[in-house]
C-alpha cells in the first residue's frame, strides 16, 4: 500500500507563490496517474490538478489555469504543484492522491483515487 505526504503549504499574501510536493513510500507511482485535490470547511472536495503516469498529459481545473502546474518525478516517486498569483481562495487543505488501477488518463473525480495523504494547508492572505 502506498503513503503519501504532503509538504510545502504555508501562509502566503495574495500574488504571492507555493510550491507543493507529495513524497510517496511504499510502491512505486510510476505507473498511476496523480492528482491535487483541495478542500475547506463545509464543502465538498474539489479537483485542482492531474497528471498522467508518463507526465505527458496534465488536467487543471478551469479556477487555477494559467496559475497552477503539475509535475512528476517518477524517479524519485514524487508529483509536485507549482501555485502562482495566488488568491485567497485558493485557502484550504490541499492533498494529494493516486490510485491502484493502471490507465492512461488522469480522472479529475475523487472517486478514482483510492490512496490519500492527510493534506497540507494552503493560507492566501488578503
């Protein structure tokens, strides 16, 4: 079973930038696509970014394009979210996810992605 952790959030002011990194132990990503997800108090999780396995293919959701961008490091079993001009509500816990089923794409639903990390909050002051 794979663990993933989440670092890099932080407290930022508007315009400013973060980079997240999620670190996987235990099997390797490689082969799986990865995605960010984010959430705040009282809603819903919400899809942010997505990568395929190779890193050939990247999905945004429309509120951070241009902003944001996703990467991966296969070698070192790594994915990574570039977050620039960002916004305040872009607050909340950010978190990183993968998924035991090889394919080709990315999904950009949660419920395609079985194995979470426990989040890193993202703070954009005003």
């Amino acid at each position: 079973q794979v663990q993933l952790v989440e670092s890099g959030g932080g407290l930022v002011q508007t315009g400013g930038s973060l980079r997240l990194s999620c670190s996987a132990s235990g099997r390797t990503i490689s082969s799986y696509p990865m995605a960010w997800f984010r959430q705040t108090p009282g809603k819903e999780r919400e899809f942010v970014a997505a990568i395929t396995w190779s890193g050939s293919s990247t999905y945004n959701a429309d509120s951070v394009k241009g902003r944001f961008t996703i990467s991966r490091d296969n070698a070192k079993n790594q994915v990574f979210l570039y977050m620039n001009s960002l916004k305040p509500e872009d607050t909340a816990v950010y978190y990183c996810a993968t998924t035991r089923r090889p394919m080709t794409t990315a999904p950009t639903v949660p419920l395609w992605y079985d194995s979470w990390g426990q989040g890193t909050q993202v703070t954009v002051s005003s």
